[in-house]
C-alpha cells in the first residue's frame, strides 16, 4: 500500500504495526531497491515499511507485499526522525530493525532460520537490541560497474576489522560497548568524516517507552548499545551493504581517486551466514 506522506500512513497503518518484526527500508537512491526489499521479506519481517521517494517504481507484485511511505531522506536528520517516529507508533516491545538500499541483513543460519525466530531466541536471552556491523561489498570492476554495485561479484574484506573502546563525555569507558572500524571506511578514510567511520550498527531493537535513537546511531538508552549481556556472548548480526561503495563513487572529491576497492584481502562474497561466521564478523552466541 503507498501513502503520500509519513503521517498519513502513521494513522492508517497503526494495525499493521501491532506485531513484528518491522523492517525499515530508507531508500536514498534507485540502486537495487527492488532486491533489498525482497531480501528483507524473505528473511520473515512483517511488514516491510518502505521509506521512499516518488521516482521509485516497483512491481506491482513487490508493491503490494510492502507499505510505501513517500518521504524525502535529505532533510535534516530525516532517518533518525523516521525511526523515533516509529518507537512511538509500535507498541512497547515490538522489533524493529533498519537498513538502507542495497543493503542485506544476514544473521546466523539465517537460511534455514527467519527474523523471528532470531528474535524469539534473543528475548528469552533477556536481550532488547542486537549487534550488527555494517559489512562493506563492492564491485571488483569499477570499469564495468562504475557505481560500485555488482550483487553476482561482489567481493568483501575478509580482515581489517578492529574494536576500539568507547567513552563517555567524562572520558570513562563504556561497559560492553566498543566501536568498531574496518571496511572501506577504513581503506579510504580521508574520504570519509570521523563521525562516519564506525561499522557498528544497532538494526535490530525493541522499541521501549522513551527510547531514541540519535544521530551517531547510538541509543539514549546505554543498555541498547552494548554489545552481549553481562554473563555471556550474545547473538550479533551482519548488514551486507553496498552503501559506503556507493557513497565513495558517487561522491566528486573521491571517485576519480579510486580506480578499484580491490586489495590482497579481497575475497568473494558468498551470500552465506557461514562465511560471515568463519570470518569472525559475526557470532551465534549460544543459537546453534
């Protein structure tokens, strides 16, 4: 179903927002939304609520297994106001989970297992958020796929990652909270701003009364920013996301200085949770 405005679909679609998990889809171009959203419906989330502009044209198919909200991203923290938005419209406890075109979540054994059943083992572990690491794809020929986006080919970094500890404006340590670097925003960081420069992402969280995200993609709430409960490892997931190659060969004062996000830790993408596991990115905890 479409709904020309963000508020008109908050008062029609309050039903279909009373059970979840929901996902939501920022689309900031026309690059492979019609895959993120099929990706997102295989993986078990309902609804599938799709924050877009009017140029998108979707299959009516496609169309029809999603809500469509016509919505401009560009405005001034217009994803971080979408998504506080929504905390308030779902009812307390409800998973929610975001991502952007051309992005693919992948969690443990996701191909035999489905969102909620991720979810229901994650709640009995007394958890309300989930880990994820944005994972950076890309092209391994920018001559034939200039925009850096080639879903048969991709490739991904298979080390490079590292944690480092957070503080907080005291300059104290956070407990069980790290920020983690790696990718091409690693690769190519004089490209990309400081604050840009994390991997590290809180897609999945129930919502609760009075939380928000902010604009670092942290939580006001510091429990939702931690990474595994206090007495053991926990879940954590991967977002598959061709966003940063994207951004860096769209972007003028980058693209004519990368001629390829190739290196000698370059390794295909499998489309597979194993991979990601063997490669350490992310980690079953004790879902086996």
């Amino acid at each position: 179903m479409d709904y020309p405005s963000f508020d008109e679909f908050l008062a029609k679609a309050k039903p279909a927002l009373a059970k979840g998990p929901v996902a939501m889809i920022f689309v900031e171009d026309l690059i492979e939304v019609e895959s993120t959203i099929s990706h997102h419906l295989k993986a078990g989330f309902r609804p599938v609520v799709v924050f877009a502009p009017a140029a998108l044209s979707l299959p009516p198919e496609l169309s029809a297994k999603i809500h469509r909200v016509q919505y401009d991203l560009f405005g001034p923290q217009a994803v971080t106001q979408a998504i506080n938005r929504m905390i308030e419209a779902v009812p307390e406890g409800t998973w929610l989970y975001y991502c952007y075109n051309a992005e693919y979540l992948f969690f443990p054994f996701c191909e035999t297992r489905s969102v909620g059943e991720l979810l229901a083992f994650h709640t009995e572990e007394r958890r309300h958020a989930m880990l994820a690491y944005a994972i950076d794809l890309y092209a391994p020929d920018l001559t034939i796929h200039p925009n850096g986006v080639d879903l048969e080919s991709a490739m991904l970094d298979r080390s490079g990652y590292y944690a480092l500890a957070r503080k907080d404006a005291a300059n104290n340590f956070k407990e069980r909270q790290l920020d983690f670097h790696g990718g091409l925003r690693w690769r190519f960081e004089e490209f990309i701003s400081p604050e840009r420069r994390k991997i590290d992402r809180i897609a999945l969280f129930r919502a609760q009364k009075d939380l928000r995200i902010q604009a670092n993609n942290t939580f006001n709430i510091e429990e939702h920013n931690t990474f595994a409960c206090p007495w053991h490892h926990n879940l954590t997931a991967v977002v598959a996301s061709f966003r940063v190659a994207k951004a860096l060969k769209f972007n003028p004062g980058s693209t004519f200085d990368i001629h390829s996000f190739r290196w000698y830790n370059s390794v295909p993408f499998d489309w597979h949770s194993q991979q990601l596991m063997d490669l350490g990115l992310m980690e079953p905890g004790q879902w086996f």
